[in-house]
C-alpha cells in the first residue's frame, strides 16, 4: 500500500479510502467488521463516513454507519491505526435539522452527535458534506440548474462555519478540516478566510470523479494539488456502473440502483450506457476487468490523493483494493484518452 500527505496537514493516508456508506442498509454489523478488519491488514489506514449514512439516505437509517463503526471501534481497540473521516450533511434534509442550512450552532451540534455515535474523543477529518448554496454534483450541474447564489451572503456564512470549526479544533473534537462537493470558488473563499482570520485551513475535499464524470479534471484539481488540498475522489466507479452490472437494463438484486434513489438514477443515460459498454470492451481487449481499469486510472491521475471506495461484498472489496497494485501500459493510458474524447459528459 502506498501513501500521500493528506493535503497541508500532517497526517499520511493510504492511497485507499474505506468508504462506509452502504453499512446499515446494504451491509450489517458483521459485513462491516470484516470490511474493516481486511482493509487495515491491507494497509488501508483511512476510513471515510458520514452523519447522513447509510444511503439511500432515510430518517430510519440516519446515523446508522457512524454507530456501526463506533461498535467496531469500541471492541477493536485499533482507533490509533486509523484516519477517520466524517461528514456533517447541508441543507435539503427534512429528517436532518429539519432541513436547514449548516451554521456555527448546528455544526457544533453535528460534531457531538458523530462523536457519540461513532464512540471517540476525537474525528481526524471533519468534512462539509455539501454546501449551503446549491452544489453542482449529484446530476445538478445541466446548463441552467444552478443560479449563482449571493457572494457576501455565502462567504459571511463560510466565516461562521470556520470559526466553529476552529472552537471544535480549539476543544479536541477535530484534528482537521475538509469539503465535499464544492467548486474552486468555494475553495478560494474558505482559503482566503482561513489566511486573513487565521482559523483551520481545509485539507481536503472530495467530489465525484470516474471516467464518466472528469469535470474537476484538470481545472479544480489542478488548483487542489498547488493548494495542497488533498483531492477525494468518490464514485470512482460511478455508482458500480462501470462495472457494466447494468448494462441493458440489469438491475441486480440488492444493487444500488435496485433501490430508490434521491435524486433518481441520473448517471443512467443512454449516453452513459452506450460509453460503459465501450469502456467495458477496452478493458476486456486489455485483460483486465473493467472495475480493475477504472480505478487503476483514477489512481494515477496526478493530484489524486485517495479514492474513496465502496463494496457491498467481501469479493468486490478484494478487487477494488488490488486495482491500486495495477500500474497502466502506455496503451492503456492512449486507449482510455480516446475513450475520454470520444465520450465526453455522457452524464
């Protein structure tokens, strides 16, 4: 297992970030245990939550991952061995602070609740899952879905939050700060407060990012690596569906998207199925699978700190973690730019 500085801070994690968010729905208390169990024996040192977890998101199964980690934690004595990361949900929830905006009272709030839930004194990431404003991600970013929200009013908020984040870092509760889903204006401005306020400066942020969702690449990437923001990726795989488990309609028993989604299956377009069926062919012609493909690509892309994964099997965890062993040919790395030119934004 290889490992990165997690942005300006000191903490070194793995290449490999543990995603957690199917435990509670799609995985039990035991499926998680084992999860976590094989990934530290691989090296894998940082494992990635949040309060809203498990997804689908519901009031019934709100909290649920952070308390089955906290089980996990309480019996297995490893939270040294650790990088925990957790998130505190924005605004559009009505289970969830009854929907409202983050402010400094109720992140505070969020960040003693997590505590309890996941059983420590302490979480080495605390993360704005999404901000106030409307973010781009999760299907949101078409031509004429976000209007740009009020400059002063956004930043004023940004400041508040950081200064609530600074009296969590101050009492012990945080060790750092990161984002989720935000834009490179989004990051200047928490930057820039953090410099001229001398609060905590974000280390890191994750999006979405995979061979079918390439937006940050290289624009906001670009300005993570000379930033020293760590850079998160989730989804590598798009939701699973590069795996091509869905092609032609397939909806595979208790895969995510046999389920109800909150936002609708909205990486399933006919563009997008057409570009996983070619990418699924250029993986075969090389000999690799095309789960294994795609996360090997996402790994070597530079300014990429740790890819954040998921799996719902003992078997896929296995593939997904071995993927990052996997170095790309020269052919490779040609077949899959033209793939990239040649489906661009297929969602």
């Amino acid at each position: 297992m290889h490992y990165s500085s997690l942005g300006s801070s000191q903490l070194k994690v793995s290449r490999v970030c543990l995603g957690t968010m199917t435990w509670g729905r799609q995985n039990t208390q035991y499926d998680a245990d084992a999860q976590m169990d094989y990934a530290l024996a691989q090296g894998v040192n940082f494992i990635d939550t949040a309060e809203m977890y498990a997804t689908p998101p519901t009031a019934e199964t709100y909290g649920a991952t952070e308390r089955i980690i906290g089980d996990w934690l309480s019996r297995s004595g490893k939270r040294k061995q650790i990088v925990l990361a957790t998130k505190m949900a924005g605004n559009g929830l009505s289970y969830i602070r009854d929907g409202g905006d983050m402010t400094p009272a109720t992140l505070v709030q969020a960040v003693d609740a997590s505590l309890q839930r996941l059983q420590t004194d302490y979480i080495d990431l605390y993360q704005l899952h999404w901000p106030n404003r409307v973010s781009p991600h999760f299907g949101k970013h078409r031509v004429g879905r976000i209007g740009f929200a009020d400059a002063a009013e956004q930043t004023e908020q940004m400041l508040g939050l950081l200064h609530a984040l600074d009296r969590c870092v101050k009492a012990g509760k945080i060790r750092f700060c990161g984002l989720s889903n935000e834009t490179p204006w989004g990051i200047s401005q928490y930057l820039q407060l953090s410099a001229k306020h001398n609060l905590p400066r974000m280390v890191s942020i994750q999006n979405e990012f995979s061979l079918l969702h390439t937006k940050d690449w290289p624009y906001l990437i670009e300005q993570c690596a000379l930033e020293q923001v760590a850079y998160l990726p989730w989804s590598p795989l798009a939701s699973g569906a590069l795996s091509g488990k869905y092609l032609n309609g397939a909806r595979p028993e208790g895969s995510r998207w046999s389920m109800l989604q909150r936002n609708g299956l909205f990486r399933d377009t006919p563009e997008s199925n057409k570009a996983i069926s070619a990418f699924n062919e250029l993986a075969y012609s090389h000999g690799v699978s095309a789960t294994t493909l795609a996360l090997a690509w996402v790994n070597q892309v530079e300014g990429v700190t740790s890819t954040i994964i998921g799996a719902t099997s003992m078997e896929q965890l296995r593939q997904n973690t071995e993927a990052f062993s996997m170095s790309l040919s020269e052919s490779m790395q040609n077949d899959i730019m033209l793939f990239l030119k040649q489906h661009p934004s297929p969602f």
